[in-house]
C-alpha cells in the first residue's frame, strides 16, 4: 500500500468518528540503504519485510500497520487512553529494534526513530496528520529516545529543494506505469513509468515541476538512478507473476554527460534480471536536439547494449531530419499535443498521418500518446499507428500496487 492509499484509510476513520485518541506512528528503519548497498534490494526487501512483522507481532490487533516505502512504515492505533499510551507503543517498537533483524545469511542491526501524531489534537486530516508524524520523527531522530511526539510550534516550510533532497534519500517517490497498447494484437504489452511525488510539506508535486527542479540542482542524478532501479524492479515483478511486460523509462539529457550512466544502466539491468530487449528509454525530441552529436553517441551506446531507445514528444520540437535518420531510435512518441487534437483538427490529423509514415519509412515504430476517447483510438489504428496509452486506454496506477494486484491472482 502507498502513502495515497494510506492517506484514503486515515479519512475513513476519522470519518467514522471512532471513539478516543488515533495514533498515526511513523517507523523509519535507518540503516536499509547502507544495507541494499552492500547486499542488494532483494535482500534489503527481504529486512524490510520481517521488519514489517516484527511491528505488526508487537502492537494490538485493532492496530493497522501499513509497508508504505522500503525503509517506512505507518501504524494506526485507534482507541488510545492518552498521549502516554502512544509513547508506550513507540518506545516498545523502538526497543525491538535494538535486535538486529535476520534475514536469510544476513543480520542487520536496523536502528528505528518513530514519530507520533494524535487525532483529534494534532490534526483534522489525514495530510497534516501525516505531515505532524513526520516532523515528530525529525525530533526522534535527535533524541536519545529514539521516539518523539509531534511539538505543535515546530513546523516550518521547508524549501523544495530540501524536500526532494530528502524524498529521494529516504526513497519517498513512486513510480506508477502507465499501460501502452499494442493496436496490432490489441493487448496491452508494456508499460511506461512515470514518477509520482506527494511532498509531505506540499502535498502532490507534478513531475515536470519536481523533474525541472532535480535539472536545476543536480539532483537529476540520483532521481534516474531510483527511476531506473525503481521501474526495472517493478517491471521485473510484473513479469514474475508471468506477465511478459515491456517497460518505458523517462530519461533526462542532464544525465547524458555523466561518464558512468551507460554502466549504471546496464548494471541495473543485471541486478533486476530483466533483458534489455524489454527496455525502452525515453528522451524528447528537444533534449537530443540541445547537443545532437553527443546524444547521438550515448544513444548508440545504449542501443548496442541493446535497449530501445524512444524519442518522445515527437513533433513538438524541431529536429532536423537529418539527424533523424541519424539517430538509433527504435520508436517515435508523437506529441500528445497533436494527438489531443486530431479528431477536432485536420492539420493535427496530418501531422500524426505524417509521423506514422515517417516512422515506418525509418523502419521504427509509432506510438500515439494522450489517446483520450475511442474516436482517437479509431482512426490511429486506421492509419497503422503500432502503440498507444492514454486515460482512454488506462490511468497510470501504482506499480506497487499493480505487483500486490497481480500476485493476488497469480
Ligand atoms: P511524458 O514522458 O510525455 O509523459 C506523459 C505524460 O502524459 C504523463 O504526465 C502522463 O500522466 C500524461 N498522460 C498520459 N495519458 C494522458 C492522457 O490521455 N491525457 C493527458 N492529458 N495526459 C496524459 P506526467 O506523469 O505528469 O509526466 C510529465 C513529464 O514528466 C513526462 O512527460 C516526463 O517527461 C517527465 N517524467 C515523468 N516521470 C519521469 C522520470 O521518472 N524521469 C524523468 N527524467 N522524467 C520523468
Ligand atoms: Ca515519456
Ligand atoms: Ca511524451
């Protein structure tokens, strides 16, 4: 379960005006990303699983405690006497951890800090429960206790650049993906992942806002290689549970320089298991169109450690199509501008019936993106358009939440 979904739950009792005091305790684990340096994520999953039940066997059972992140955990105590009974459950979880969790050959001393926010005191909504919660485990982690209780007084806005600094560190994004149609056999063979970030200070941040932010300040470099991870992982689960899914990842032209990013990129590759073949990597017309030459030669690169490489937002920039042909794109993403568009606009149709062309003649295939309605759908697949994604074909959901979906069922 997500931080969103979370979120629904907590409503749904306040809603239900349960009797006496709620508890929202937030546990971080604090030692998880040395760990998965040094073991791997298969085996920092592994820690953060029997963490999981380690705080479940401790608290009552009307207690709820949900995995929202690899080194996180919320659990809501309904029905508490009073503040001290709260602080009780918080000392006795941070206690437990004094043990070292065992996980396979591995043993790992996993220190907690936990945070706690009250309901009705702290707060009337789940977002500045939550937000209290956390603010409480900065206090924790300052303190020898190890636990804290939210201090009204101590908010303060924090800049944005501190909250992605941090979001990233404590792996607070999600990736959700996006369905991509296959319009030949009509099923849905892949999928593109897109990051997600609820900001705890601001609520849900749009990608392109959080994406320009992490260019500007270098941060870029470590949001792509939890995007890479993230979505390979991801991926790979889907295609554990015997679905033969292909996966699109978004990739910045900031990274293009950094002299490792092909080594980091196949090396994720190797970690998660998953072929290259079913790896496709996004950059815009307009990225590869600011330095030509230099994209040219890592796109090469990539290709013949044998990812698809998409141009995306095709259309919407100027490339010459002389670099074009050039460039060792496996597929076209056309703008979804002009897709929007083209049932109410013939030029937009055109231009789409022109990209379609194009891409074939340049023996690559077309996706159509932002297909909203099924006229759209219609007259793409007319015009031999390969893919397409869109709300029309499904919203972008959880990947996580996909994963839990389909092991259910496999
Ligand atoms: P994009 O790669 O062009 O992604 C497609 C965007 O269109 C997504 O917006 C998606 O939610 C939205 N979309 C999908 N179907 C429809 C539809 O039918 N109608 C409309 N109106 N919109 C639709 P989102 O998720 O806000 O992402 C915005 C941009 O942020 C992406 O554009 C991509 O360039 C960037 N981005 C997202 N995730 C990542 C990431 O992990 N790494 C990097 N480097 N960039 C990312
Ligand atoms: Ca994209
Ligand atoms: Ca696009």
């Amino acid at each position: 379960m997500n931080r969103g979904e979370l979120a629904h739950r907590l409503a749904a009792r306040i809603a239900g005006g349960e009797d006496g005091i709620l508890g929202i305790m937030l546990v971080r684990l604090q030692r998880l990303q040395e760990f998965r340096l040094v073991h791997g994520y298969a085996a920092s999953d592994a820690v953060g699983e029997a963490a999981f039940a380690r705080i479940r066997d401790l608290l009552r059972p009307v207690d709820e405690v949900v995995h929202v992140a690899e080194n996180e955990f919320i659990a809501l105590l309904p029905n508490l006497r009073d503040s001290q009974h709260a602080m009780l459950a918080a000392a006795r979880v941070v206690r437990a951890f004094e043990e070292a969790v065992a996980v396979g050959r591995h043993s790992v001393l996993a220190p907690v800090a936990v945070g706690i926010s009250l309901h009705p005191d702290h707060g009337g909504d789940p977002d500045t429960l939550l937000r209290r919660a956390e603010l409480a485990l900065r206090d924790a982690k300052r303190s020898t206790d190890r636990c804290a209780l939210f201090t009204p007084g101590t908010e303060r806005m924090a800049v944005p650049y501190e909250s992605l600094h941090d979001a990233l560190r404590n792996n607070l994004l999600e990736a959700h993906f996006e369905p991509i149609l296959d319009l030949r056999d009509n099923v849905v063979g892949g999928y593109e992942s897109l990051a997600r970030w609820t900001a705890s200070e601001l609520g849900p941040v749009r990608p392109d806002v959080f994406i320009r932010l992490a260019e500007e300040t270098g941060l870029i470099a470590e949001l792509t290689r939890w995007s890479l991870n993230t979505s390979l992982r991801h991926a790979a689960q889907v295609r554990a549970c015997g679905v033969p899914a292909h996966v699109s990842i978004n990739i910045s032209p900031r990274v293009f320089g950094q002299r490792d990013i092909v080594a980091q990129v196949t090396s994720a590759l190797s970690v998660w298991e998953m072929p290259a073949a079913d790896v496709t990597l996004e950059v815009t017309e307009s990225a590869l169109m600011e330095d030509p030459v230099a994209s040219m030669r890592l796109l090469e690169r990539l290709r013949e450690a044998g990812l698809g490489i998409a141009i995306d937002d095709f259309g919407a920039g100027y490339s010459s199509l002389a670099y074009l042909k050039q460039f060792p794109a496996t597929e076209l993403k056309i703008d979804r501008g002009f897709v929007t568009d083209m049932r109410d606009d013939q030029r937009s149709a055109r231009v789409v019936r022109s990209i379609i062309d194009l891409g074939h003649h340049l023996d690559v295939s077309v996706v159509a993106e932002g297909v909203e309605d099924v006229e759209t759908l219609q007259i793409l697949r007319a015009l031999g358009c390969d893919r397409a994604q869109g709300y029309h074909i499904g919203r972008a959901e959880p990947a996580a939440a996909m994963v839990d979906r389909l092991r259910a069922i496999a």
